[in-house]
C-alpha cells in the first residue's frame, strides 16, 4: 500500500445493515420458545420469588473482632445493620452494653463492643430473631 492510498472509514454499505430487522414481532407474541408468554411467566417467577424472601436477607448482621489501630485493645464490631433504623441502632447498643456487661458505642451503620464479645453476641442475635454471621479472626 502506497502511501497515497487511503482506506475509507465511512462503514460503506455493509455497516448499514439492521441485524435484527429479519426478526418479526409475530415471533415474540406468539407464544414461541423465547417469545413474550415465556418472558411474562419467568418475571412473574421473579417478583413472586423476591417477594416471599423479603425481609430473610436484611436481617443478617456480621461479627467481627478487631484490634488494628486501637492500641493493641480488641474491639467487638457489629456490622450490617444499615436496615435498622439510627434510634433502633442506639437502643440495641444500649441493650447490648447492658447484656454483656462491657462498654460500647454506636458508630454510623455499627455497633462497637469492648473485648471479645462474639460468642455472647452469637447468642444474642439468635434468640432475638437475627442470623449473626461471624467474619474475620
């Protein structure tokens, strides 16, 4: 190729096409494999889905303990509590510090507890109708 020549970039005729012009809306309405029937029956399997859940997912809530950045003291965190409320999340923080007998605070989305609080926090969790998962070491 001589440096005179150049190569058109403008698509031509062959770039013009519709892919999916040849495809009819007959197809999707006729209740055709992949056509509107089985589409309306997976969405409704969906929604119904979704719908008897509601609720199993937010109620989980993660233990973990740290001492990173606390001057070598270990911190109980409970995280994943954004569904609950700032009120609620004070009063479980309250109950909590009571319960286990240890300071604590309420910071943003989690609770913090002073030392190693998770098998009591398990418990907790648990019989007040939570599903606690430990995370971390």
């Amino acid at each position: 190729m001589s440096r005179g020549e150049r190569i058109s970039t403008s698509g031509g005729e062959e770039l013009n096409q519709n892919l999916f012009g040849a495809l009819g809306t007959d197809s999707l309405a006729s209740g055709t494999p992949g056509g509107e029937d089985s589409l309306s029956k997976k969405g409704e399997k969906r929604r119904s889905g979704k719908q008897e859940n509601a609720g199993v997912g937010r109620r989980r809530v993660d233990i973990r303990r740290e001492k990173s950045g606390r001057g070598g003291k270990t911190v109980t965190v409970v995280s994943g509590l954004s569904f609950v409320g700032a009120e609620k999340r004070e009063e479980l923080a309250r109950r909590l510090r009571k319960e286990m007998g240890v300071g604590g605070a309420a910071k943003g989305t989690h609770i913090e507890l002073q030392g190693d609080q998770r098998d009591k926090l398990v418990a907790f969790f648990q019989a007040e109708g939570y599903r606690p998962v430990l995370a971390g070491g």
